[in-house]
C-alpha cells in the first residue's frame, strides 16, 4: 500500500504546475524530503539565494546537482563544504580558472560572489557545455569565458571517452574513468584539446585559484599549466580519485609550498601530508597563508 501511495505522490508531482510554490512549502514545513526528492524532477529556470545575493540555475530535468540545490538549497546539497570553500575563495581572487565545469556551479557561484574577477570555465562535453552557456545566459554574466577545450598537456587533438546517455559526470580523456561500464553504453570521439601555458589569454595573467575535476586527467592537466602554477601558485581544489593521480600531484607539486587538505564534505577541512583516495575525493592544495585566512 505504501507503495502504491509514493507512487500517486509522485504522479501528482509530475502534474502539478506550482512546482516551486511546493517546494517552498515542503521547505518552510521541514518536510523530510530524502527519497522524495531524488524522484521529483523540476524542469526549468530557479533562483537561488547566497546570503544576501542570489542567481539562477536551470534544471534540466535529469542531472543531480541542479535537483539538489532545488530542492534543498546552496548550503545543504552538492559538495558543501567544497563550495563553501570555494566561495571564501573566490572573493579574494581576481582569475578564476573552472576547468571541467560541468554544467557551471562552480562557474556561476565565482561569477556572483565576485563580479570583478575573470572566470575562465572549461567544458568539452557538448551536452554540458551547452547547460554551462545556458546558466551564463540567464544570469548575463560579463565576467565570463568559456572554452569548448578539454584543458591537457597538449595543444591540439586527442580521443575523448564519454557515455551513450545523458550523464554529465561520466567523460574523460582517460578511458580507465569507464572500466566498469558495459561497452554497449560507451562512445568515443575526437575533441580539441588545449594546454594553457599556451593559451594567450590566460598564460600571462596572475591566475590564483583553479577548479579541477577531469576524471583521472588531472595530471595531465597540471603538466599543461606548470609556468602558470610555478609562477602564481594559486589554490586548487582538485578531485583525487585514485592514489596514483594522488602520487602523481604530489610530485608535480613539490617545492613549491603547498599543503594539503582532506574535504569529506561534513567536517572542516583536515590537513594531510598525502594526496590519495577518499571517500568523498575533493582535496584544497593552497598556501599556508590562504589556509590560515580560511581558519584552516
């Protein structure tokens, strides 16, 4: 019976055209939403609030992190410690790098946080890329530039590996990130790569903070930006997620006085002497100096 009944819910979600007006009730009302959520799909442009600021996002309809901040809000859904970080960050930086955007949460928080800052977003999915314009669109952003690049060690040309599906967080120039895919559901392509040390309109400007979230490419990536780190060495907050990419950062970082922190996206930020595998991937390599003004 309780079956049936979730069921009908879920239809008459399906067919109520006050969708936000009742998501704003289930909110006020503290509603405890964590299957519900996941099953009600809204479909559209919606705001949301950042402190006393706020932008706007559109839900396609089938993608996690834009149904997470609809339904619960900046503060309690993707990655939030992660964010919150980034936030802190964002406002003292003045170029912004989002290399593998997705969509552009991050992308769109840098924009609003701080309007003076030029963001640089970096997304070769076509299917995501044209999610991360769109939410540049509906917020008229000026601050930023996009790239349909995949950011490399190369400049040029290279075989992308990515899903039949509408996923947005399944693509990589590494084909290790879809080992455990059926083939049936794989594809492959040919995409521009780009290494930013050679890429004119970001190798001479004082970059001091990156997104890097590549699927198992972030090695290579760093190789394509190593003038550009050694010369600014700004904050990364970079996915790690095995212990070989882990190794392989580390030993490109050396000598340059980074530390590193643990995100686990409950708890404050941990400081670790080693870059590996975690539960929840993300890990803040700064300086000691930013880390002491986030109260690390």
């Amino acid at each position: 019976m309780k079956r049936y009944g979730y069921r009908f819910l879920i239809q008459c979600w399906k067919l109520n055209p006050l969708k936000r007006l009742t998501r704003n009730i289930i909110r006020k009302l503290n509603i405890p939403i964590d299957r519900f959520y996941k099953d009600t799909r809204y479909i559209g442009n919606f705001s949301v609030k950042l402190n006393q600021q706020k932008f706007q996002l559109y839900n396609p309809g089938d993608t996690t992190i834009e149904n997470e901040v609809f339904w619960k809000g900046i503060d309690h859904s993707w990655e939030p410690i992660s964010l919150d970080i980034w936030r802190k960050l964002c406002k003292k930086s003045h170029i912004i790098l989002d290399i593998g955007a997705n969509s552009g949460i991050y992308t769109v928080l840098a924009a609003t946080i701080n309007s003076n800052a030029k963001i640089f977003a970096f997304e070769p999915v076509i299917r995501t890329r044209n999610l991360l314009k769109q939410n540049i669109e509906i917020n008229n952003f000026k601050n930023v530039t996009s790239f349909h690049q995949a950011v490399s060690d190369k400049t040029g040309t290279a075989i992308f590996h990515d899903v039949t599906s509408s996923s947005q967080y399944s693509a990589s120039l590494n084909k290790d990130v879809l080992h455990s895919l059926p083939k049936e559901i794989k594809t492959t392509y040919s995409i521009e790569t780009i290494r930013l040390d050679d890429l004119s309109e970001i190798n001479q400007l004082p970059v001091d903070l990156i997104k890097l979230d590549v699927e198992l490419h972030e090695l290579e990536a760093m190789v394509g930006m190593r003038s550009i780190i050694q010369k600014n060495k700004p904050s990364i907050l970079v996915e790690i997620l095995n212990d070989t990419i882990g190794n392989q950062i580390e030993k490109e970082l050396e000598g340059l006085g980074y530390v590193f922190y643990n995100i686990d996206e409950v708890n404050p930020p941990k400081i670790t002497h080693k870059l590996s595998k975690s539960n929840f991937y993300n890990f803040l390599i700064c300086q000691p100096n930013i880390a002491h003004s986030l109260g690390l």
